[in-house]
C-alpha cells in the first residue's frame, strides 16, 4: 500500500502510474554464465530509451532486478558500466547478479551513452554536460522536473523486466550507487511493485548536503523539495519492504546516512557502513550482490 508521503510526492511530481510495456528485442550474446540481449522501449516523451537485459545461463531465474548506473561525471558510461563493458569494475552489477540467478534490467538514463543528443556509444563529448543540464533547465521553463521523467522512466524499466523476463512479480526490486542510487531510492518510495531496494552512496540529509557545500544532482532539483520532505522521508516510504543502505564515513554523499537511517521507523533496513570514501570497493560490491541474491532466494 502507498504511504501518504508515496502519494504526496506522485502528485508534486505529476508522475503516472506504471503501465504496461512494448519493448524490442535486439542483439544477444551468450557469456559465462549470463546472456545480455540489447532491450528498447519507449519514454513518455516518445524518446527510445535502450537497455541491456542480464539473464542467468544454466540455471533457474531466482528474480530480477532494476539496476540503475551511476553519474560519476561520465556521461558516456550508462548501461555498459552496469555490463562491465567500461568503466569501473565495481559497478558491473549485471553479469555478477545474472550468474547468481537474477534478471538485471540496465537502462541508459537520459542524457547518459547512447541517450545523448549529439552522440551515443561508450566515447566522452564535450557537451555531455550541457545536454544533462538542459535536461533539467528546460523542463522548468515548462513548469516540468528532470525527476518525474526520470522515475517514469524507472516505472518503464521495471515493466519492461517484468515482461521482457517473465520473472516472478514478488521477487523484483531496484538497486543503484550515487545517481543510480538516487534513482533507487525516490523510485522504491513511490513504486510499490519494488519489493526491494539497495541503495549505495545516495543517502544523505539536506541539511548536511547544504551546510557542506554538497552538489545536489540535477534529478533532485525540484523546487520546494526540501520544504515537504528530507531523505529520511523517502526512505521510511519505502518500509517495510527490505532496504539496504550502503555509504562511506568519508563519502559526501553518504556523510550522515547512519543519522538518516536512525530516524526510520521500523527495522526494515539493513545497514552496511565503512571508514572509506564514495567509490565502490570489492567489500561493498559483494555485500550489494550478496544481499540482493538473498532478496530473492529467501523473500
């Protein structure tokens, strides 16, 4: 059931309720132990929106999960970091948790690879960070938000694994770092078909983000936000559905997600917290893999 605040920001945002997906399918290749196969469907706006689906080989689907790539000032990377195509080698999500027995769904988010304007594929443009911003800029000219576009495309993304992997609807959730944390954390807030959420380096309260001169991502810009809600908020609306909540002492982003974290009702959230900064490292990459394995192997 969605929670007054789930409900709240839906209508300060404008956001829709999900609907049912058309989608593509595109190139495939089979590799140790997942296949990966070019998924697109498309936007609100009409814009194609292309992802990569992970499906585990020689064994049973346990579940499925929505994996949102991060920011990192790299607009080239976006789905084919998650792939671990290029990029950071812990952010490859997708063959990790495909040869653990889960669907992974990763899309491009928009202005990020092959959702550029000017360019797609895997190689830097100069004006990547233009495109991002405009993203942003001119929806607030037409009174629209960078945020509710994106969670309607989060929306998508979770159809389209339901129906492109026909996995079991009870067993699929979301998971991300940084921005694709942020993606993770306000989509499991206002999509109740998230049964659960991992969220890396994206917990953090406004006041601390302002008194420490934090840059706010451009998906978070949204007028008057910080009036109705803060990061407990969201995070509260998402229980009691299973959350994890991953950050480093020494991570900006993250600096008091223990403090947020301490202000949620419940005992739905597990919590792993270490002395190092936003990067992922291999400790906190096998414990989002093995938490979200564990999602779907003892719901």
């Amino acid at each position: 059931m969605m929670t007054d605040l789930s409900t709240t920001l839906q209508e300060r945002l404008g956001l829709a309720d999900p609907v049912p997906m058309e989608f593509q399918r595109g190139d495939a290749d089979e590799n140790d132990g997942f296949a990966r196969e070019r998924i697109e469907y498309r936007g609100l706006e009409g814009d194609l929106i292309p992802a990569f689906l992970f499906t585990p080989m020689g064994r049973d689907t346990l579940g499925g999960v929505v994996v949102f790539h991060q920011h990192n000032g790299e607009f080239h990377f976006g789905k084919s970091e998650v792939a671990g195509v290029v990029g950071d080698a812990f952010q490859a999500f997708g063959p990790a948790l495909a040869r653990r027995g889960l669907a992974v769904l990763a899309p491009d988010s928009i202005t990020f690879e092959d959702r550029r304007g000017s360019v797609q594929g895997v190689e830097p443009d100069y004006y990547d960070w233009l495109q991002h911003y405009n993203a942003m800029s001119y929806r607030l000219l037409d009174g629209d938000l960078l945020m509710r576009k994106c969670l309607d495309d989060a929306q998508r993304a979770l159809s389209v694994l339901l129906q492109a992997a026909d996995v079991d609807e009870r067993l699929v959730g979301v998971a991300g770092h940084s921005y694709g944390g942020y993606t993770a954390l306000y989509h499991a807030a206002v999509d109740s078909r998230c049964r659960f959420a991992c969220v890396s380096g994206a917990v953090c309260s406004f006041e601390t983000r302002r008194r420490e001169g934090t840059g706010i991502t451009l998906f978070e810009t949204v007028p008057g936000l910080a009036r109705q809600i803060d990061t407990h908020d969201v995070l509260s609306a998402i229980g009691p559905r299973p959350t994890l909540v991953v950050s480093g002492t020494k991570d900006k982003y993250s600096r008091d997600a223990d403090q947020v974290v301490a202000k949620v009702p419940g005992d739905f959230i597990t919590e792993l917290r270490v002395d190092r900064g936003h990067p992922l490292d291999q400790e906190r990459f096998d414990a989002i893999v093995e938490w979200i394995v564990d999602r779907v192997s003892n719901p």
